[in-house]
C-alpha cells in the first residue's frame, strides 16, 4: 500500500515558467513533509519541508504548498531553470521519528529550453 | 560541516557472491543511520535503520543485513546475493529527533 503518491512519473515545462509538482499521502499520522531533488546516479538532496501546522512554505524559488483536509501537498518552482531538470521525490515522516520517510516514486521533471 | 560517503560507488557482482557497502558519517554524533535502495520504477525503499551501535531495525525481509559497528559506521550485507538485489543503494543519516534525512552519493549494485 502506497503511502505517499505522485501520479506524475515526468512533467515537461518551458524554461521561465511555473513547475508545479504534486502529491498525495493517505496516513493521517504524517506531519511532516519534504521534498528532494535528485540527479541521476547521485543521491538524493534535500530541496525544502513543511510541518503540519503550516499550509506554506517559502524558500527562494521553491514553495512548498499543504492541504491537510486533502491530503495534498505541491511544490512550486518559480521560474524553472534548466538546472531544474532532475527527479523530484516527495516524502513524509511522523513526529521526528528514528525510523526514516515515506517516499513517493518521483516525477521527472523536463525543463524545455 | 556534516559529511557522508558510501563506497564502493559502482559494484558488479555475480549472483551468489557476497556483499558488502560502507558507509562513514562525520561531524555528528550518535546519528541515526539508514539504507535505501531504488530500484527501477519503485522510488526510495527503506531497507535498515539505526538509532546506535549494534541496533538495526529491518523494514523489508531479504536476504540483505545491516551492522553498525561504531557510532558512526553503516555496513549493507549479503552472504548469497540474487539478481534482484540490484539497484542504487543509498546511505543516510539525520540528526536525533530531525526530520530531514540527507543522503550520500549512492552505490550502484549489479548482480549478473
């Protein structure tokens, strides 16, 4: 059973505009949620987070964006640079617990020149 | 400064071989450790974590294991491994109570 879900394997936007890639989580229990960026054969880099007592989040050109009656997050890249173009992995964890996140398959992200 | 390295970074190993990838944290103290491992289609899989010496937790059964010999060291293992052990296997640590996990470079492992 999926816990956390991004539907979108790959998402192609031109350069200058607005990525917004989304996710679902289905456990009530998660209250933390962040979000990585990952290069090909590198390991994954922490890109932003949000708590669960919070609805947005803000740093630079990434905003992080949580629908708790939803259960729904996004995250928003503004504008999307070609740098951008990498796999975004969406998780979750409950209570700054030991035993590590939940993460969703990712979506590829393709940004067009 | 924290820093993680894993190694080695590529491995090809025949199926039934043994297994074993490092990995070191520095700059922190009694961190919790994990292993991930991406397999194709199936995003990041938590396999082992570690909240101290010789405490490993297993979250997927396998014929993998996991040791931590010292605060700050993190072993993956296998005695037999199968074809389907390979993929990218990824260390990590956070902070006691932290939420944010980072990760090191990776291991590539290919079992033929």
């Amino acid at each position: 059973d999926q816990q956390v879900k991004q539907n979108s394997p790959s998402l192609s936007v031109q350069e200058g505009r607005i990525s917004i890639l989304n996710c679902d989580y289905t456990n009530s229990m998660f209250d933390y949620f962040l979000w990585y960026k990952k290069y090909p054969a590198e390991g994954p880099t922490f890109l932003i987070s949000i708590s669960s007592i919070k609805d947005k989040n803000e740093d630079g050109r990434f905003t992080v964006f949580l629908n708790k009656s939803a259960k729904h997050l996004s995250l928003h890249i503004v504008p999307s640079q070609p740098g951008d173009s990498a796999v975004y992995f969406c998780a979750a964890t409950t209570g700054g617990g030991a035993d590590g996140l939940t993460f969703g398959k990712g979506t590829h992200l393709i940004i067009q020149p | 400064s924290q820093t993680i390295h894993q190694w080695p970074a590529t491995l090809v190993q025949p199926v039934g071989s043994p297994l074993s990838l490092e990995c070191t944290v520095e700059g922190t103290s009694n961190p919790n450790l994990y292993w991930y491992r991406q397999a194709a289609g199936r995003g990041l899989q938590l396999l082992f974590y570690s909240v101290g010496i010789g405490q490993i937790s297993s979250e997927v059964p396998q014929n993998l294991s996991a040791s931590r010999p010292q605060d700050r060291q993190f072993i993956l293992s296998s005695k037999k491994l199968l074809l389907s052990d390979s993929g990218f296997y990824l260390c990590a640590w956070a902070r006691v109570a932290g939420n944010t996990i980072y990760f090191g470079e990776g291991s590539w492992l290919t079992v033929v």
